[in-house]
C-alpha cells in the first residue's frame, strides 16, 4: 500500500509553493500526471491536498482554488491566480454523459430552491406532506417564491424525510410541472447499504421505480444526500461517517432496479456529496459514471459552525476543492451545487450577490440550489432575510440564470 504525505508534509509543500520555493521536480511531476491523462489519480491527490484546519485554510485558499481548479503550478507561480476556472467556449464544446431527459443547458445555468421540509418547517412547507394527494401545496411554494423574485426556480428540490421512502410523490412532481418548475426529490433511503446491495429491500425500491417510470417526465433524483458526511450527524443522515463501505453497491443495486422497471428514461441521477469540512474523503463514494448524470456538492458558509470563519464563495470552493475534483474525476459530467447558501447575517445579501457573479465563472456548474434552512442555529439559519432578498433577486435576475417556466417541460404539461 502506497504511503501519502502527512498533513504536515502537505502544509509544508503547499506554504514553499506560497513561497515560491517549490523544487522544479515537483512541480513537473503534477504537470505530467495531468498531461498523462491520468486525471482520477490528480483529482485523489489534490482532495487528500485540501486540509480542514481552520489556520491552514486562511493560508493556503488560495493556492488550493488555482489548483483545484485547474491551474498548473507555472501559472500560478506567474501571478495568474485570477485566471477563470474554464472558458465557456471550453464548455460549450463537452458532449455531457448525461441523460438528456433534463438537458443540461449550453449556455448559463439553472436556478432551484430548497425549503427543508421536515417537522422542523412550519406553515405551507409543512402541509405539502398533509396532502398527499394534491398538488396544490406544491404550487403554493412556488408561488411563495415567486412573490419575492417575480419568477419562479426552474428547479424545486424537496425531500422525502417526513412522508417516508416508499411511494413515489407523485402528485407533488405534478405540481411542480404545472408551474414550469423540475423537480428536484432528495431521497432519504434509511436501510444498511449492504441490505439494500443484497436485495433485502427489493419490494419496496421497485414499486417507488414504478412509480417514477408512471409519472412519466424527467425529474432530478438524488439519493443518499450528502452521502459522505461524518458520524456526527447521523440523526439526520444514518449512513454518516459509514466510510463509503457498502455504498457503490447499494447505488448501483438501486439503479439496475431503476433500469429494470424503466424509471431510468426520466430519472436523471445525482451524487450528493458535501465538502470536506464536514464529509469524508470524495474518492470512497464516486460512483461508476455509468451509473449517475450529474456531480452535485453542499457549499455552506456557516459561520457559526466554522468558529467564526466567514468564507466568500471563491474560497469555499477552493478549500472544499469540489470543482476540481469534479472537473477530473468526471470530465464529461454536468456540476450541480444540491445544496448552496450562506448565514443569515449583516452581509448576507452581498455574499449572495458575489457568489452568483463566481458561479458564473466556474460554467461547468449547470444547476445552483439556494436551500433555505431555519434550524441550523443562530446566526446560521440560511434563510434570506428581508435585507437580503433584493441581492438575490438582482443576482437570479441575470439572463444566464435559468428560472420557471422550464421551456422543455412544456411538451409534457401538453400531453
């Protein structure tokens, strides 16, 4: 077994690249991975490179942004740093490896919103889960959002944690085309992986697949949200910290199941991991790419759980090196933020305006999901306060935003 560099090791390394001092060997050897193609091992490297402690980052972010974004040590020693992630005319020219049931668009990149539904919301949020069986609350919340933002997200992501695992929500998805919104459904799997792997659950997976393939359009389907995160937050999550032991199997006993009842013609797939404050390393869940449509990450700056640390949206993505690893453990797949916001505090609304305008620089990120959470505690609360909400209008207001109605879903609101 190969031996990696301590961490000490890597801040060392990381703080004579700050200081010009790196050997020139060094430098070429991640040049000549890169050029070899071999981009799996460079994405490994540069993960086990992005180090979580706290005085580490403020020194380094920087460097680990270039990095993970995909900027050779050269450049950077250049004093290039401020050079973009990719051009979009790079971007424009990828063939996705992506089910083209939801279309990844070519130019600019789709808004959603998130609202936890859970029996910590109140109001509307709340009673989406007392009535099953209409879609009117689902209109509801997107008319709630519209409201505020004259225009409705052209994707609406919503879990299925209250109304349990074992029913596709149909109605729901309804309500959501008939307002020209995708839906976007988190879905809370709760069994071991390895039962799940080993077709314990079969019965029940299959009659949700069958229910996918009779609702019959396109929706976002994202299981085992932020499917890397540690132990300390299994309550929520009870797969955390389970190492990634078990769990390409479970994905891909789901997704045969999938494939098997012909879901798979309208569920577009997505990996939901969070970064690396919070989530153990990238490499143990990526999932085969035959098995999943898009690379999607939780981007948080919470203040109050970071001890203080308030992190513009650059150096977020830098320290949690989600870009990078993506752009190189998944060239051909479309980036997703599943989770994205910022706490509710006196610079909220900048924060947001600054990280659209850095979203559009990283065109690789197709789908951006504001999730508005009122339980992480104060001032960490990621709902948009009033002061804010004229930010984030401005910033979705862009025309490389995508909001509702969704142009292609007005084929299947005809049928």
């Amino acid at each position: 077994m190969k031996s990696h560099p301590s961490l000490i090791q890597r801040r060392e390394y990381l703080e004579s690249i700050l200081k010009h001092e790196v050997r020139a060997e060094e430098m070429q050897k991640y040049e000549n991975m890169a050029k070899t193609n071999d981009l799996a091992r460079v994405a490994d490297i540069l993960e086990k490179g992005a180090v979580n402690r706290r005085d580490f980052l403020k020194r380094t972010g920087q460097v680990a942004l270039a990095i993970g974004g995909g900027l050779t040590l050269d450049v950077l020693f250049k004093g290039c740093a401020t050079i973009g992630f990719e051009s979009r005319e790079d971007i424009a020219k990828i063939k996705w490896d992506a089910n083209p049931a939801i279309p990844v668009p070519k130019e600019g990149c789709y808004v959603g919103w998130h609202y936890d539904i859970s029996p910590m919301t109140v109001g509307i949020y709340r009673a989406l889960f007392r009535k099953l069986e209409s879609s009117d609350e689902e209109i509801l919340i997107n008319k709630h959002y519209e409201k505020y933002y004259g225009q409705g997200p052209a994707v609406h992501s919503f879990s299925n944690r209250l109304i349990g695992d074992d029913f596709f929500p149909k109605q729901i998805c309804e309500g959501a085309y008939n307002k020209g919104v995708i839906p976007l459904l988190r879905y809370y799997f709760f069994p071991d992986f390895k039962r799940v792997a080993k077709g314990d659950y079969d019965k029940l997976l299959i009659k949700f697949a069958q229910g996918a393939k009779e609702f019959g359009k396109p929706f976002f389907f994202v299981p085992y949200p932020e499917a890397n995160i540690v132990s300390r937050f299994k309550d929520v999550h009870p797969w955390a910290g389970s190492g990634g032991k078990g769990f390409n199997e479970a994905w891909k006993h789901m997704h045969d199941i999938f494939e098997g009842e012909g879901a798979n013609e309208y569920a577009v797939w997505g990996l939901h991991l969070i970064g690396l404050d919070s989530g153990q390393p990238f490499s143990r869940f990526a999932v085969d790419k035959n098995l999943v449509d898009w690379v999607g990450f939780t981007v948080y700056n919470l203040v109050e759980q970071s001890g203080g640390l308030d992190r513009s949206f650059y150096e977020l993505i830098g320290q949690q090196n989600v870009y990078g690893w993506a752009r190189l453990r998944y060239p051909e797949k479309p980036i997703a933020l599943c989770e994205f916001g910022t706490s509710n505090t006196v610079g909220q609304g900048r924060w947001i305006r600054n990280a659209y305008k850095g979203i559009k620089n990283m065109p690789r990120i197709k789908l951006v999901v504001y999730a508005e959470y009122p339980m992480f505690s104060p001032p960490d609360s990621t709902v948009i306060s009033d002061e804010a909400k004229p930010y984030y209008k401005e910033a979705i207001s862009d025309p490389y935003f995508i909001g509702a109605p969704v142009p292609f879903l007005e084929k299947y609101n005809r049928v």
